[in-house]
C-alpha cells in the first residue's frame, strides 16, 4: 500500500515532542487496543528512552477480550507498564493515577530529599492519529477541555491541561511515521480509521480487513452481513456484502468503493463486533509481521 506522507511535518512533529519533553515527568503513550504493536511509533521509543512511561492500551472496548489480556501480559512480561482504557465509558481511566504515581516514586523521592514535598506532575500523551489521546484527557479532566473527532487529524497544535489539583497534561497532535516497514502494519493502521480517507486505498483496506475476518472472526462476518458461504475469496466476500447492502452501481456491477466503506464503518464502530487486528503471536521476534498469506484474494 502506497500513501504521501509529508515528511516536512514529520520532522517539525519531532522537534516540538523533544522541545516539551524537558517539561514533563512522566509520558502517557497511547496505543490502540486493536492493533498495539502496529500503533507503536518507534520515534516515540527513541525519544522517550528516558522517562517514565505509561503504555495505556485504547477503545478496548472495541478489541476482544482475549487480545485484551494477550496484549496485557505481553506488555507486562517485557517489563512495561501497561492499562487497558475506554475513553467511552472511563472504563479503567481511574487506574492511571495510581499507576503513575508509582513510577514517579522515584522522582518523588528525589524531590524529598531536596526538600520539596510537591507532587505536582506534568505528563505528555503521545500516539498515532485517532487513537483516543484528546477523548482520554476530557474523561481524566471531568469535561471537554480538548476537541475530538471520529477522523485522525483533529488536535492541531500541543494544548496544556490541567487535571484536579496534581496534574498537567499535554496534548498533542497524533504522529505517525512516513514508512512502515510492514506493509500489513499499514493495512491495519489503514483498517483502524488512524490514516486519513483521503489518502487510502479504500478497497485494498477493506479487502485486507474481510480477510482477516473472514479468518479470524467469521462468525462475525456471518451474522452482520448473512453471508452463508464463509469460503469464499476476499472478492468473493466483499462481493456478497455488496449484494446483501444494495452496493450496485449501473449494469448492475458491484460498488466496491461502497462496500469498502460499509465495512470499514462497521469494523471501526464495533458494529461488526469485538475484534482485535493483531495478536502477540502475529509478530515475529524481531519485530516484524508474520506473513501469514491474508493478502491473498
Ligand atoms: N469506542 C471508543 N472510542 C473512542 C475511545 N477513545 C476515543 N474514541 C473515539 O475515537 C475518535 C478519536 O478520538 P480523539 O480523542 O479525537 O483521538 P486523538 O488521538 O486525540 O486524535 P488526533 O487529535 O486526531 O490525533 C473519537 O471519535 C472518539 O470518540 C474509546 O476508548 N473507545
Ligand atoms: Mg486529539
């Protein structure tokens, strides 16, 4: 999958990261629930090496339980903390406090030791587009202070906000890197909403998503869409829902582009149901995707 990326942005993105990195104490790094290791900048790795860090797992309301826990543990046996958050309902918001407090132990040890008894924290969140950081700081805040949106893109400029008495956090514009090394992490940024429409191959989107369905969670596929047939190509699928939506266009061929977005929709909201992009499993030790022939039509 080929997208433009703008790597001019990409650069100011660092440089403003770093700049405000001084200030806080602590990072608060978004993942998505669905998909955490293909929604993890590495920049963000580099930049943040020494500060302590707080990976919060997004819209796990929208992942399945089992990947939920998969992703946990994994997290956890590489020594990192880690909490799953539901910005929706503030499902697992009320944990973070405590968890940062106890990875700024250290430096509210140091501060004593200086004299001073403030436990005043500024904390950085930091993620790829439309992974929830600006939803997550309204639930934490009690109110709208930040703007959302259901489309990546939204926060344009870094915003302080102020939490209770004790906290700061910075909000910032959503970063993603101009390549991916994989181009199944694309895909699935691409499936997740987390990469602008109109820089998307819509249909390769949606084909890669059916399959992964259609292998992992087919009865989903059935029953949102009726399909019997759960054999079927990747075409073949997209075929069917198109049928069963009313996706024609003049000679009575099927829309495509309308398919994919019917899809894509359903994937994205949870209408389809829980379903998580990516396992532990998926990926190889080095860090790459295991190909696992999903691409195929
Ligand atoms: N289901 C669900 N939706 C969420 C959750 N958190 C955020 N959202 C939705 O995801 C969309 C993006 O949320 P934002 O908070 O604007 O995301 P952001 O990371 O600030 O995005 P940018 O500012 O574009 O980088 C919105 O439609 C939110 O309602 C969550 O935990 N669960
Ligand atoms: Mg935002």
């Amino acid at each position: 999958m080929s997208i433009q990326w703008f790597p001019g942005h990409m650069a100011k993105a660092r440089r403003q990261v770093e700049e405000k990195l001084k200030l806080v104490d602590i990072v608060f790094e978004l993942l998505d629930a669905r998909l955490p290791l293909s929604s993890r900048n590495p920049m963000i790795d580099d930049l943040v090496k020494h500060k302590p860090r707080l990976l919060l797992l997004t819209k796990c309301d929208l992942a399945d339980e089992r990947g939920n826990k998969a992703w946990l543990d994994f997290f956890h046996s590489q020594g990192m903390s880690a909490l799953p958050v539901d910005a929706k309902t503030g499902k697992g918001v009320g944990q973070i406090q405590p968890a940062s407090e106890k990875l700024l132990q250290p430096l509210f040890a140091t501060r004593e030791k200086k004299g001073i008894r403030s436990r005043q924290v500024r904390a950085m969140v930091l993620g790829i587009p439309n992974v929830g950081k600006s939803s997550l700081i309204n639930r934490l805040a009690k109110r709208t202070a930040a703007v959302t949106g259901d489309r990546p893109g939204v926060t344009k400029a870094q915003q302080w906000i102020r939490i209770g008495k004790t906290m700061e956090l910075l909000d910032t514009p959503g970063i993603l890197w101009p390549k991916f090394d994989d181009s199944e992490v694309g895909l699935r940024l691409a499936a997740s909403g987390a990469i602008k429409e109109e820089i998307l191959p819509l249909e390769e989107v949606a084909l890669y998503a059916v399959n992964y369905l259609s292998d992992r969670y087919p009865q989903f596929l059935a029953e949102r869409y009726k399909l019997k047939d759960l054999s079927l190509s990747g075409v073949g699928l997209l075929t069917e829902i198109g049928k069963k939506r009313g996706c024609l266009q003049k000679g009575g061929e099927i829309n495509f582009e309308k398919v994919a977005e019917i899809l894509l929709n359903d994937l994205r909201s949870g209408r389809i149901g829980k379903v998580t992009m990516e396992m532990p499993g998926d990926w190889h030790s080095d860090g790459g995707v295991e190909a696992d022939g999903q691409n195929d039509s």
